[in-house]
C-alpha cells in the first residue's frame, strides 16, 4: 500500500521516492537541529568511506601494476572528473532526495567495497595471459576510478537537498555546513587508511569493512531520520537493497583469507612457502622444496631469483671489492646475499646493511631456505642492520666512514626508490666514501632501459663520482631482480637474453678489476668483467641531464 499524498503542483519535478518535492520540510521523527546534526555526521561518514575507496585504488594499483605515481595521477584525475558528472547527474534526482542517496549509498559501498577484490581477481586471473587481457587491470582500475567518482559527485547535491529539507538556511550557510563535514571526514579516512586499516586489517578486508560501514549509514540516515518522506515500497526496497549489500560484503570478508591464498598461488605458483606482511612491504618466498630454487618477492616484485641471483651479486659485489675493503655499507640488501659476497673477502672488518625493512633482514636471519642461500650471513659479527630513512642515516654519518657502498637497491624506474638515485644522494655518498673508496651502483638493464641506465651514470657525475659501466648477461624465462612493476609470472617460452647493468665508481674514474686475494667468484672472470665493460659502452647516451629530487628523470 502507498501512503497517501497530496499532488505535486504542475511543472514540478516528480517524487517517486515519497511524498515530498524538493521544496517541502521533511517530517522526522527528531528535532530538526538533532536531525540537522544526523545528516552533518553522515556526510562525515560517507567522506571517509569515499577518500578510503580512493586511497585503496592508488595502493592497489601501484601495488599490482607499479609506478606509484602514474596511477595516482590516473585515479584522482579520472574520479575527479567523475566527481563533475555525478553532481550534474545528480541534479535530476533532487525531487527524490531521500531515497536516490539511499540507493546511491548502497552503490557506493558495494562498488566502493569490492573494488580492491575485483581489481586484486583480474590482475591474478588475467594478468599474464596477453592481448587484451593483459591490460585488464588498467581497464578495471580507471573503471572503478569512474563509477566511484560519479557515486561520490553525487553524493553532495543530494545531501545539500537534504539538510536544506531539515531545516531551510541560507545557501551559503547550508554549503559552509556540509563542506566542513565532508572535509573532515576526509581528513579522518585518509589518516585511517595507512595507519588503521592497511597495518591491521590488509588491503583487501579493509576496503569491505569500509563498505560495510558506509552501508550502515546511509541506510541508517535514509531509513531512520527520512522514512516518512518515503513511500512503503521504496523502504521496503531500500532495505532489501542494502541488505543484499551487506551479505555480500559480509560473504566476501569471510572467504578474503581463501581468496588471497588462492590468488597468491595464481600470481607466484603453487610453491608459495613464505608470505608475510612487515611494517613495510609484503614478503613471499617461493620455491626452496623438492629442489626449486628460492624466489623472494618484496611488494610482488621479483628481487631474488634463486637460479642467478649469484651471477647478479657477484656483478655487483667483487669489483668494487677490488681495493680498500675494509668497511663496507650496503644499501638495501637486506636479503644478506650482497653481505654474503662482501664477506668473501679477507680484510673485511665491518659490514652495515642500511634496509628500510627490518622484517626483511630478520626472515633473511631466520627463515631456513634465505639463510642457508645468503650463507648465514647475518650470523657474522661483523654484520650490523641498521634501518630507518637513507637520506637521515647517511646525513648522520662521518665523511669518510667507508671503504666501500654497494648500492643493491630497486631499478631506479620504481618510483619509491627514485630519490636514491638523486643527485643529492649521490652527493651524500660521496661525503661518506674514503678518498680511494669505490661505489657500486645496480642501474637497471642497461639493454631494456638505456635512458635510464644512463640517466644514472650522468647523475652520478653530476655529484663528482666519475663512473664506469659494465654489463652482466643472464638467459632465463623471466625479468631479472628488482626490475618488475608488478607481480609477474613467468612468461613461458624460450629463454630471453637480458643484461644487468652497473656502474663502478670512485673520485677518479676506476678500472674494474677483481680482487686476486679473494676466492674466485662462481661465474664472474676478468674476462667477462672487460667484456661486460665493452658491451656496456656500446648502449652509451650521451647528454642526458641528472636526475634530482625536484626533477626526476625517470
């Protein structure tokens, strides 16, 4: 049965959900200024959800399809200008105020709150199959970036009809109002995000609670401070709406831990054998059982392959162990592999591992299969960690502390790691660095990335660190250590040559050279050393500027 209601006057704009137009008082259940503070406190709500959604897609996205700052450049644009053609679209819906930000809220938190499963599903289910699909997850990302911005832009035109219908003010008044909510509960989302939900309740769970709960306040807003202004049957199917909502939300975050285990095993392989979540990037450890080799994977991205991770930290390591030796600092490394090359060498006597992620260097200390691959070398003495922010360490230390850096850190392409291949950094380097110290750098594939293997070399000079460029080659079935945006798995086909590229410097440009005290490396030779040399040269792009912290280059 539909309450009765008087007609609305010709030309207005119709009220199917209720008996209201847009100019009448709504009758609430409550004092118009408790009612006046309800709706204030949903919008409150509703802006915390809607940053969280927000936020979520930029972590996700940088997380699965890499460069952090590309995909927050695509999803705040694209839901920017979502935003615009949901208040426009908004517009028509003002007659039915209550029941359109019911419906809309309901939208939201399904769309909102799933987002991150759906985005995480593609990616692990298509991600590696090619063609179209293989952009899947950039298809998905600026289409939920759209939906949930035309949900959000909607959402403000139909609140200010709201609180106008609580309680009628002045127009600027009622916008001041409901613009200082909807700030600060932005402000409260996007600290919640990195400090609440990420830590405690992972990507995943954190986006369905946070559309669990917009849910509930919108539904709690429409339904309980505007239920008269509805008629029975937009109740009745508000209240379905959002109850069919929460049960799939609800489903969804019961089954979140088998699904991320599940699509874990369809991003890494069946052999996953360690995954963890430090305070600061997802650690999974693949392989090491029935005789496969040990992958190490920080944030999805391949950082150790166990079948030539040794070709790669001897190319990093021994030449420029070719001189004074005796201090060491390794940036990054927290695996212990680059530590356990340094520890080859007679006449070392300290060795400080400077990794932002103490939780990495700990499983490198105690899980079985790392420790025994990186020879137990934070068991050695000589071996300290130390952590925290490069920039702050390297500011507090002594000039001419070490001997020797090797820089065993993410291609410079990830965009975390770019400020550390700064000129400002390079000129901290070499502050520290002994006057006949050398520093060895892990530029990226000098074949696949030239201009920014490079764009290194000519950033380093820039800071007065003269370099020379050498090339490791390596044939395998899949993209080397540190040099992938995003989790990958291993493309099948015949095996694909890459090479690493390094630069060797010191305050004279060095010659690179091999350590004939040391014991000889497995698979690096003077020979390959000059070889890797001449290769190097011949990918040489001269005139690229340096890169710096207020103009990076890659």
């Amino acid at each position: 049965m539909i309450e009765p209601h008087a007609p609305a006057p010709p030309g207005s704009p119709p009220s199917w959900g209720g008996p209201c137009g847009p100019e009448a008082p709504a009758r609430l259940p409550v004092r118009p200024a408790v009612g006046r503070f309800l709706v204030l406190a949903g919008v409150f709500v509703c802006a915390a959800c809607g940053l969280v959604y927000e936020l979520e897609l930029v972590a996700l996205a940088s997380y699965l399809i890499g460069d952090s700052v590309t995909q927050a450049s695509v999803v705040l644009s694209v839901m920017v200008f979502a935003m615009g053609l949901g208040s426009l679209a908004a517009k028509r819906l003002r007659g039915l105020a209550a029941a359109g930000f019911g419906a809309l809220e309901a939208a939201l938190a399904l769309v909102g709150g799933s987002s991150a499963m759906l985005l995480y599903a593609v990616f692990a289910w298509t991600g590696g199959w090619g063609g179209l699909w293989a952009d899947g997850p950039r298809i998905l990302l600026v289409a939920f970036s759209l939906a949930i911005g035309v949900l959000i832009g909607a959402e403000v035109p139909l609140l200010m009809e709201l609180i106008q219908r609580v309680r009628r003010q002045d127009p600027g008044g009622a916008v001041a109002d409901l613009f200082a909510a909807d700030y600060v509960g932005a402000l409260v989302g996007g600290l919640a995000f990195p400090f609440v939900l990420l830590p405690f309740l992972g990507q995943l769970t954190g986006a369905l609670l946070t559309g669990t709960v917009n849910a509930v306040v919108g539904a709690a807003l429409v339904l309980g401070l505007f239920r008269r202004d509805l008629t029975r049957r937009a109740r009745w199917l508000l209240l379905t709406a959002n109850a069919v909502v929460l049960a799939l939300l609800a489903t969804a975050t019961v089954l979140a831990d088998d699904f991320e285990r599940a699509a874990r095993h369809a991003v890494y392989g069946q052999d996953v054998r360690v995954a963890v979540r430090t305070g600061v990037q997802e650690v999974v450890l693949t392989g090491d059982a029935d005789g496969r080799p040990l992958d190490l994977f920080l944030d999805g991205r391949l950082r150790v392959r166990g079948s030539d991770e040794r070709s790669y930290h001897e190319a990093l390591v021994h030449p420029a162990m070719g001189g004074p030796h005796a201090r060491v600092l390794i940036l990054g490394g927290g695996d212990g592999l680059a530590a356990r090359e340094v520890l080859r060498h007679p006449g070392v006597r300290r060795v400080d591992v400077l990794e932002a992620d103490p939780g990495l260097a700990r499983l490198a200390r105690h899980d079985p299969g790392l420790s025994t691959l990186n020879e137990h070398a934070y068991g050695d003495a000589r071996v300290r960690v130390l952590s925290g922010d490069a920039f702050h360490r390297l500011r507090a230390t002594p000039s001419a502390t070490y001997d020797v850096v090797i820089s065993d850190l993410p291609d410079p392409g990830v965009t975390a790691s770019t400020k550390l291949y700064s000129q400002e950094f390079y000129g901290l380097l070499r502050r520290v660095l002994a006057p006949d110290g050398r520093l060895a750098v892990h530029a990226g594939p000098v074949d696949a990335r030239p201009r920014a293997f490079w764009t290194v070399d000519a950033t380093l000079r820039a800071a007065g660190l003269p370099a020379v460029a050498y090339r490791v080659g390596a044939r395998d079935t899949g993209p080397g250590p540190g040099s992938v945006p995003g989790p990958r798995r291993a493309a099948a086909g015949p095996p694909a040559p890459r090479g690493w590229g390094f630069l060797l410097v010191a305050r004279t440009a060095p010659a690179p050279r091999l350590d004939p005290a040391a014991p000889r490396p497995h698979s690096l030779t003077p020979d390959s050393l000059a070889r890797g040399v001449r290769e190097a040269a011949r990918t040489r792009m001269a005139g690229l500027p340096p890169s710096t912290l207020v103009h990076p280059r890659f």
